[in-house]
C-alpha cells in the first residue's frame, strides 16, 4: 500500500468522522429534543438515548421536560371588600408539547415572561373576588388550585402544563399595616384602662366596706368601753360612797389630806388664812371632829359590820358592790378579771353606843 493509499484513507476516515459527528446526538434523560431543517421543525425526540439527524442540513434544540418554577414580584391585589393585598406566589410548569413550545414562545426565557404576567393577571382576576378572610385565612387552598386551572387555560396554547400555583404570603400594604398596629394597640389600650378602672372601683369597694366595717367596730368597741367605764365609775363612786359613810370623820379627815395636798403646793399663788379658820382644824388637833358633821352611831357600826360580813364570804367583791358589771358584762361580749376577795380587818367600834347624835366636840 503506497503512501497515496494511505493519505487517502486518513482523509476518508476524518471525513467519516465529520459526518458521524455531526449526524449523531444524544438526548438526555431530563430532556427533550427538537429537530430542525433550515429552521423548520422535523421531529421531535421524546425518547432519551443516541439518535440520528441529517448531517449539515438538520440541527437540534434541546428541552428541559423537568418541573420548572416560576417566582414572580409581589403583586398588589383589591379583595372584593375593597381591601388592598400585597400578594406574594409562584407557580411550578413543565413543557409537555415541544413543538407547540417552540413554535409559540421560541425559548424559555420568553416562557417566563408570558407566564409571569399569565400568573399576575390570574390572581388579581380570582382573588379580586374574593374577601380579605378568605385570601388571608379561609378559603386559600381553593383560591390556589382556581388560579392553577386559569392559568392552564392560558398556558396550553404554548405547549406548557402549569403543575402548581402556591400563595407564599398575602399581607396588607405596609400603610394599612401600621394603620391597623394602631389600631389594635389603641383597641388594647382601651380595654386595659377599662379593667384596670374596673379593678380600681372593686378596690374602693374593698377599701370602703373595710373602711365602714372599722368605724363600726370602732364605734361599738367605744360605745361599750364608755358604758363599761361608766358602769365601773358608778361602781367606784359608789364603793367610795359607801365606804365613807361608814365612818365620816375619816372621809372629813381624807378630804382635808387631800385639800392640804392641793392648797400647800409649790406655785405662785398666795393664800392668806387665819390659823383658828376651819381649814387647819388638823394640824391643831389632829383628833378634831368638824361641826358639819355628826358623830356616827349604831346604824353606820351595823352597816359596816354588815358589808364586812358579806365581804368575808364567798361572794367576790365585784358582784357584791359592781353588780351592773356583771349584768353589762355579757351585753358588751368582754369578760372582766375577778378581784380577790378582800380579807377585812377588824373595825373598831366607836364610843358612843346610842342611835341620837351626840353634840360635838
């Protein structure tokens, strides 16, 4: 074999080579082949795999046939009730007619863009409807698949299937959104003032009763203390009364004590008396009787014979001279401490015997 041979069969081998090259494609499993002729569609290859073209006449466009997403800008929707939305979505497609695709859009990037204003003018048209509950709360699974099928009816003239239609977030416009903060915060503000006047009239309720509840207690609680002393100072006066009658030249010698105790006190006042005037009978005869009084005889020794008999009894000295203490005791509700008896000593009778008042000394 000559070296022309051999140059030739290399030029036949490239020349193979060329031709298979450009004679053979492969088609990926995630996508979707398209053959063309001077531009015009002439197959289209669904199938994955190694497949065949004219070479130099025919070329081949590939399809993504994966689900694709579509994410638009937030679009400001009207509600029915008059409501502005800011309303955030996207959509999920897949392109299930090439031809009808390339024949219709050309690429994908002019899909995207006739989808996006496919996807805008469908949720203004389904959610301009519909109430601002049912957008934000209610009804949104349905509201979603609604705009799903519109767009379906819109997207199959470009060969594309439109999978999923999902509303990502639907809020008030940032004005109305503080607007409505206020609002509500007012709202709560006014609902806390409202309890907390409700507490504060509850509390002067509270504060009142107690209030009322003290001065009556107070009041009963002095009412009876006064009764109480009032009792214990006729009981006192009394007691005095009659244990200075039993003997009054000792109640005129005691009222004297206690004049010269009142009368003889450092001070600034100056009294001028005569030394025989009655006042100082005492200090002159400590024995003197005044002639106001009369001396005492058998009735007062009897009587005081009596009150010592009945003190050296059984009976305590309260219920034998404060007998009203023990009869406003229970009323008042307030026990009251039992005296000692009092062990009495031997009184001594006075001189004069008889029931006529001796003359004076």
């Amino acid at each position: 074999m000559g070296r022309t041979t051999l140059i030739g069969l290399a030029v036949v081998l490239v020349i193979g080579g060329i031709i298979a090259a450009n004679s053979l494609f492969t088609v990926h499993q995630t996508q979707q082949a398209l053959v063309l002729q001077f531009g015009a569609p002439q197959k289209v290859v669904l199938e994955p795999g190694l497949k065949f073209k004219v070479p130099f006449v025919q070329n081949v466009i590939t399809i993504d046939k994966r689900i694709l997403d579509l994410d638009i800008q937030p679009e400001e929707v009207i509600a029915s009730d008059q409501k502005r939305l800011v309303v955030d979505a996207f959509a999920r497609f897949r392109i299930v007619d090439p031809l009808k695709f390339y024949i219709s859009v050309g690429n994908e990037s002019v899909a995207r863009s006739r989808l996006g204003t496919i996807l805008g003018s469908s949720l203004r048209r389904v959610l301009g409807e519909e109430s601002f509950e049912a957008v934000v709360r209610d009804d949104r699974a349905v509201l979603m698949e609604r705009i799903k099928d519109q767009m379906n009816g819109e997207a199959e003239q470009f060969g594309i299937d439109v999978v999923d239609v999902r509303i990502r977030r639907a809020d008030l416009p940032e004005a109305n959104s503080q607007a409505i903060f206020r609002r509500m915060q007012t709202e709560r503000e006014r609902e806390a003032n409202e309890f907390r006047a409700q507490g504060q009239e509850v509390a002067q309720r509270i504060r009142a009763n107690a209030d009322r509840g003290a001065t009556v207690t107070i009041a009963e609680s002095t009412r009876n203390a006064e009764i109480i002393r009032g009792e214990g100072d006729a009981c006192r006066n009394r007691i005095f009364a009659e244990a200075f009658g039993i003997d009054p030249n000792f109640f005129a010698f005691y009222r004297s004590m206690q004049s010269y105790e009142q009368a003889l006190m450092v001070g600034e006042t100056t009294a001028v008396l005569s030394p025989d005037s009655e006042f100082f009978r005492y200090f002159t005869n400590p024995n003197a009787i005044p002639n106001s009084n009369a001396p005492i005889g058998r009735s007062a020794t009897q009587q005081a014979k009596a009150l010592l008999g009945q003190l050296e009894g059984d009976a305590t000295l309260r219920g034998i001279l404060c007998a009203e203490l023990e009869q406003a005791a229970p009323a008042v509700d307030i026990e009251l401490p039992l005296e000692a008896p009092v062990e009495a000593a031997p009184v001594t009778e006075p001189v004069v015997e008889t029931e006529e008042a001796a003359p004076a000394q």
